[in-house]
C-alpha cells in the first residue's frame, strides 16, 4: 500500500467512531421509540392510538434529509438553542426509523396465534403480564429478521449526517477529495468496505439474538432466514 493510500485509510478510520456512534445511538432510539409506538398503536385507548399513528405517519412520509435539516438548522431558531451535530444526527435517525420499526412491532405482536392470548386470559394474566410473558417473547422472534434490515439502514442513513458536518466516514471521505483526487477510487472503495463490514457485524448480532429468542419460546428459526 502507498503513502497516500496509507493516509487515507487513516483518514477515514477517524470518521469510524463517529459513525459508529450516530449507528448505535440511532439504534437504541429506534427500539424504544418502535416498542412505545407500536404498542400505543395496539392500545385500547383511541388517544394513544391516534398520537402514535401521527408520528409514524409524519416521519415516514416526509425526507430524512428535509427532517435533519429541520431539526439542525429550522429547530434552534425556534428554542433558542443550538443542537449538537451528531446528537441532532442521532435523534433524526431514531425518529425515523423508529417510526418504520413501530409498524414491525405493531405486526409482529399481532402475529401472534389467537390461542396463545387466550390460554394467556385463561390463566388469568393481566394484559401487561399477558404482553410481558406471552406475546413480546414469540413477538421477537418475528421481529428480529427485519429490525436486522431496519438497522442496516439506519447505518446506511448515517451518511446523511455529512450534511451537517458530522466527521463521519463519508465527511472524511469528501474531505480527502480536493487532496488525494487521483485516488477517488480508492477513497470510495475503502468506504464501501467500512460500510459492509460494520453491516455485516449488525447481521451477525441479529441473527444470534433471532435464535436465542427463538430457543427461549421452543422455536427453530427459519433456513431462509439463516441463509
């Protein structure tokens, strides 16, 4: 390897942590705000129903970007205060996602066979009790395949944070342009390679999580999924 190609491997890996931090943030936001949401969405009550239903609605139906410059550039003109970059990146990234994870845990819950609810009434569990102990334990296992692809994204979004001059891996990247311009190849090549194997270790996280809730309800996950 060359100098230059040296410098920029190194250049690049400093965005590494940022990213991994807008990634990981993101995540641990998208879950709560998933599980809060679609289960509001489950709720008997008509105002939860609503107010969960109207943030899923507004933050999949609007542009990620237009939602971080709103929240980066539009926000602190009306409080006042100023957000932190890569917190306004984070808190973008799980209001987002979490809004598309809310329609997987809305679905996932619902998958669950009538019969087990009902053995659950039938032991006189209370709905918390029947949601904590019957459903949200088989609800996971349907849930992890595409949280695993949520998170993906999610990862792939925060490249979307160079907008606001996170140093992230494709801020440093662009940085290297105007210097290293012969090497754009290389500088996007090793990109593409960060990104793949930061996916990759999400996938690998998954897919343990999908077979540890799936033993933990006597269940075998799917070949296809495996694969």
């Amino acid at each position: 390897m060359s100098e230059n190609h040296s410098r920029i491997v190194e250049v690049l890996l400093q965005g590494l942590p940022f990213t991994l931090a807008a990634t990981l943030g993101g995540i641990a936001l998208t879950i709560a705000l998933s599980l809060a949401a679609g289960l509001a969405m489950l709720s008997r009550s008509k105002l939860a129903r609503a107010v969960s239903r109207t943030y899923v609605e507004i933050f999949r139906g609007t542009s990620e970007v237009v939602q971080l410059f709103w929240f980066f550039y539009a926000l602190p003109v009306l409080i006042g205060f100023q957000l932190v970059p890569l917190f306004a990146g984070i808190v973008v990234l799980g209001l987002n996602h979490g809004a598309y994870g809310a329609e997987i845990v809305r679905g996932a819950v619902r998958s669950v066979p009538k019969a087990q609810v009902e053995g659950a009434i039938a032991l006189n569990l209370s709905p918390a009790q029947r949601m904590r102990r019957v459903l949200l334990p088989q609800a996971l296992v349907e849930m992890v395949p595409p949280f695993n692809n949520l998170f993906i994204q999610l990862l792939k979004g925060s490249a979307l944070l160079s907008f606001i001059q996170v140093q992230e891996i494709v801020q440093r990247g662009q940085s290297l342009v105007p210097v290293f311009g012969p090497d754009i190849g290389f500088i996007y090549a090793v990109e593409l390679v960060l990104y793949l194997v930061l996916a990759l270790m999400i996938t690998l996280v998954m897919r343990v999580l999908e077979r540890t809730s799936a033993r933990r309800v006597g269940r075998t996950p799917m070949k296809v999924r495996a694969a």
